[in-house]
C-alpha cells in the first residue's frame, strides 16, 4: 500500500472549482477535494464489500468477497432493509435492468439473476461464462478452474461482463442462456491489455458505457481502455485510455460526461474528462476526491474512515456511494492496515460541483 495522508477539503479551494479544464488550471496529477462520510457499517460477520448498485427508488446495494457471503439492501440512512442467505461463493459486481438484480458470481464463474431485485428468494443462474483460454501472446496463468466474472454493465438489454483473469470481456443477450449454461455468451474483446501480471492481479475490472464505447479498468495495469463497438457489438480495437491510476477498479460515468474511477490502491476516487490528443481521445485527471482518514472505533469494532480499497461505486443523484473492501492482500502478518479492520463500510460523497 502506499503512504496515505490525511488531506482536508477548503473552502477556499472548493471556491475556485468550475467545471472547465481552463478555469481548474489543473496540473496532470489533480488536486483533491471533498472526502468520503459514513453511509453505513455493515453487520458483523459481513466481511469485505465489493460491488454496488442502486434501485429505481436509489436504494443501495452491496455483495460481500466472501465466504460467507451476502447481498445486502441498506435504505435511507444506511439502513439493512433485506438481506440474502449466505450464497456460499465470493460475489463482485452487481447490476440492475428493468427492476431486476445481476450479480457476478466470481467463485463458481457465473452470473445470477435475482427477480425483481428480492433478496428473499434464491437467485435463477442466468448464464455461465465460458472458461478457460489463455490470451494470445500472453502467458497469463489463469489462477481459477471457472470463469472470474468482475464488473457488469448493461448494454441496452446485453449484459456486458469483465472476466479479470482471461482478459476478456463477454456479451450475454437479454434473457440469458437456456439452463444458466454459456451457449449464448459471446466474446467482445480479448487482449493481452485486459489481462495483467501486475497488483493486484486483477486485470480487466470496472466497465462504463459512453457515445459507442466501452471502457473498462484494469487493476494490475493502473489503466483505463477504451473499446469502440462496432454495429454486431464486438470491440474494433482496445486503447489505452488513461494511466497511472493506482489500483483502477470500479467506474462510471455521471452526467456531465466525467468519468469516476475507484483506486483502490490510492484509496481515492479519481475523476477524469475526456480530452483529444493527437486525435485521440484520452482520459485527463481533473481532480481527486476522498483519502484513508485512518481507523477508528475499540477493539473488535475497528472501521476505516474515509476510503480504505474503495472497489466500487454507484452515482444516485447529486451523491457517490462507494464499496470499502478494506482487503489484505499479503499473507504476511502486520504489513497492511487493512488486518485491524473489524467492522466493513460503504461510505459516501456528497456536494461536488458538477454532481
């Protein structure tokens, strides 16, 4: 992990901000702004939340990289409204359509589907992704027996799913495959881009639409790629986008067209525009927001303020609500702040210009 520092919004500094690149007068690191608040602390046992999403009625929902492993629905104020049995696999990425709850099953490389967003009822296995070839002119080990389904993002009725570890990303038509398999799975694009031997070992992560693009994280890379989509729906070629982003795992877009992005090794967000260079499009920090704040609360009930691995992120209005995973990543004991934690977040940000 890197050194983190505790950095303090001004006003003076937010009375500056506008929303053009010109009156920023940004240099090409940012400056930061803002900081994440408490929106909600899980209960006890529900260990190291990764993905999130909201409900038409901006309900929040987050799953648990875990075993046990939960989804949960937290209303106003960050309250547990309804939570599933223990689903038994490690969950990432959720996602809704039409009212109903997605969620990627990276442990046994699956997606589910839950109707009508209710965490009651056992979920129906919508497809499975199919697994496991190597990227060409890539020696990546694959590190699972299944598919590691990351991110989920829609694409009109298609679901479109980040594979981490086959650098690849796949298409599910609207109503999924016949018994859950993966006969009606496609591939958009695989490149040795969307895989990594970097750190975290993750490669193609966090997934946004925008103007016929995909855009995906890589987490081990510390990049952003943007893939062009041609009528079929298939990439036609898969660029880097932005760099440097430590740890590039969750992201979306909001309304202005500025691209949020969770660093989960920066313990950040960063929020980039799209500018053209040499005619080409590229993703330009404008400004960071949030930092690790350190852990508060007694023995037992230890929680980070602020970001620690913030892994995901959903926009609900004029607020961003992100995922802290707060995940060790060694098995060496004492080197990561992430081991004191005991109690897991997801936390907020609020009152950005622009949102």
């Amino acid at each position: 992990m890197m050194q983190r520092t505790t950095l303090v919004l001004t006003a003076v500094l937010l009375g500056l901000i506008t929303f053009g690149r010109t009156e920023l007068g940004i240099a090409a690191t940012g400056i930061r702004i803002g900081q994440a608040t408490p929106f909600a602390t899980l209960a006890a046992g529900m260990k190291f939340p990764e993905g999130i999403a909201a409900d038409a009625d901006g309900q929040i929902y987050v799953s648990t990289f875990n075993v046990p492993s939960f989804i949960v629905k937290l209303g106003t104020g960050g309250k547990e409204l309804q939570r599933t049995s223990d689903l038994g696999t490690p969950l990432i990425g959720l996602a809704f359509n039409n009212g109903d709850l997605f969620a990627a099953d990276f442990g046994n490389g699956r997606i589910l589907k839950f109707l009508n967003g209710n965490l009651a009822n056992a979920p129906m296995i919508y497809a499975t992704l199919p697994c496991c070839t190597i990227v060409p002119g890539f020696p990546f080990p694959f590190l699972k027996t299944t598919a590691a389904p990351n991110a989920l993002v829609f694409d009109s009725g298609d679901l479109l799913v980040s594979d981490s570890f086959q650098g690849e990303i796949f298409r599910i038509p609207a109503g999924g495959c016949s018994g859950g398999g993966s006969a009606c799975v496609t591939s958009v694009a695989k490149d040795a881009a969307l895989a990594t031997t970097g750190f975290p070992p993750f490669g193609a992560n966090g997934l946004a639409l925008r103007g016929g693009a995909l855009y995906v994280a890589n987490t081990g890379n510390d990049t952003v790629l943007r893939l062009p989509l041609d009528a079929s729906g298939k990439a036609t070629s898969v660029d880097i986008w932005a760099q440097s982003i430590n740890g590039a795992d969750g992201i979306a877009f909001d309304a202005i067209g500025r691209l949020w992005v969770c660093a989960n090794q920066g313990d950040e967000l960063v929020v980039l525009e799209e500018i053209n260079t040499n005619g080409m499009p590229v993703g330009s920090v404008l400004f960071k927001v949030g930092d690790f704040e350190g852990i508060v609360g007694q023995p037992g009930a230890r929680r980070p303020k602020g970001f620690l691995f913030p892994a995901s992120l959903v926009i609900v209005g004029r607020k961003v609500y992100i995922t802290n995973l707060s995940l060790p990543l060694t098995p060496v004991v004492g080197d990561e702040i992430e081991e004191e934690v005991d109690l897991f977040t997801v936390v907020k940000v609020e009152g950005i210009p622009g949102l």
